[in-house]
C-alpha cells in the first residue's frame, strides 16, 4: 500500500493477486449464497464470466466511495490503461490499481 501525492491510498495487484483480493473481499464476505459457494471452488473453476462480474462489482463499490479502480497491460511497449473490460475473456495479463482516499 502507497500513498500519492494527493493522499490517496494506492494499491497495485498482478493477476492472480487481484483474483485473490476479489475473493476475500466480495466472495468471502457475500449476503448472496451462490456467492458464497464459490468461495469453495478453486479459482480454476470459476468462469470469466463471474470474475468479470465480480471485477464490475469491485469498480462500482471503489467509485463509491470516491476512488478508481483501473486495469494496464503493455501493448507493443506502451502501458495502456482500461476503465473496465471490454471483452468476454478474462484479461490475464493486466495489472491492477485501485485509487481511494482512505482503504477499508
């Protein structure tokens, strides 16, 4: 964990990492008892499908409260970065950064 010049908390996760975050953070924790069974599968299990819905409901829980939540990958040696996916596949070589003034 980082903090920017702003104050912000900043945190950065490579793939698997922020699968784990998504896990731990939403599944653990989950009102919602299909939620909760997957945190019994192993992630190889889990489809695309519900790590991107689970990555659309960590963006909308980070903006929030305030804060960002954006994905980069490099493309012919330049980072670019992606406010959401914009595919049906999981994008397994992004990075991942959340902004929020203060974290929880």
């Amino acid at each position: 964990m980082v903090h920017d010049k702003k104050g912000r908390v900043v945190l950065s996760f490579n793939n698997d990492s922020f699968k784990h975050y998504l896990l731990l953070k939403y599944v653990s924790k989950a009102s919602d008892p299909e939620w909760e069974e997957v945190g019994f599968v192993t992630e190889k299990l889990i489809s695309p499908e519900f790590w991107i819905q689970l990555q659309d409901y960590a963006r909308a829980d980070v903006e929030s409260q305030g804060g960002k939540l954006i994905g980069y990958e490099m493309v012919n040696e330049e980072l670019v970065s992606h406010e959401k996916i914009n595919s049906d596949l999981w994008p397994t070589n992004w990075m991942w950064v959340i902004q929020k003034q203060n974290f929880q």
